[in-house]
C-alpha cells in the first residue's frame, strides 16, 4: 500500500481507489496458495494496478520498481502506456 499512495501522491486519486486496487492485489496473492511470494510478483501486481488506475502514478511507480537510469527509460516506458 505504501508503493501505491505514494506513487498516487498528489494525483485524483482517492483513497478508496487506492484501497481497492490494494485489496484486489491481496486477493490475488492469497489465491497463489504460497507461503512466500516473491517481491517482483508482488511489484509486477501494484504497476499493473496503477497503469490502469493513473498512467503518472505508474511511471513514478515503474521508475523506482524498475530502476530507471536515465531520461531514455522513462520515454521507453512513456510510449509503451501511449499505446
């Protein structure tokens, strides 16, 4: 949940949208029937959320997940949500 309020920090995003899209992502990892899951599954879960719920909260969440270098790979990213 952190991961996604601060991604949507600033954004119109309610809390209660964020709420939800962390319930959904909970729901989905309580269904993989596993003790441990992994963080990447976990990080792959939240960008997928937050592509749909708020394409800027995304990047800034896609630019820490993914460990953005430089300007390049934020226009990569930028392209591939403008599809």
């Amino acid at each position: 949940m952190g991961g996604i309020i601060k991604s949507c920090q600033k954004r119109d995003v309610s809390m209660e949208k964020m709420e939800e899209a962390g319930r959904e992502i909970e729901n989905i990892l309580r269904s993989e029937d596993k003790s441990e899951i992994p963080s990447s599954i976990v990080g792959e879960l939240v960008a997928k959320k937050l592509r749909k719920l708020d394409k800027v909260a995304y990047i800034r969440f896609a630019s820490i997940y993914k460990d953005f270098e430089d300007v390049k790979d934020f226009e990569k990213e930028i392209k591939s949500i403008q599809k």
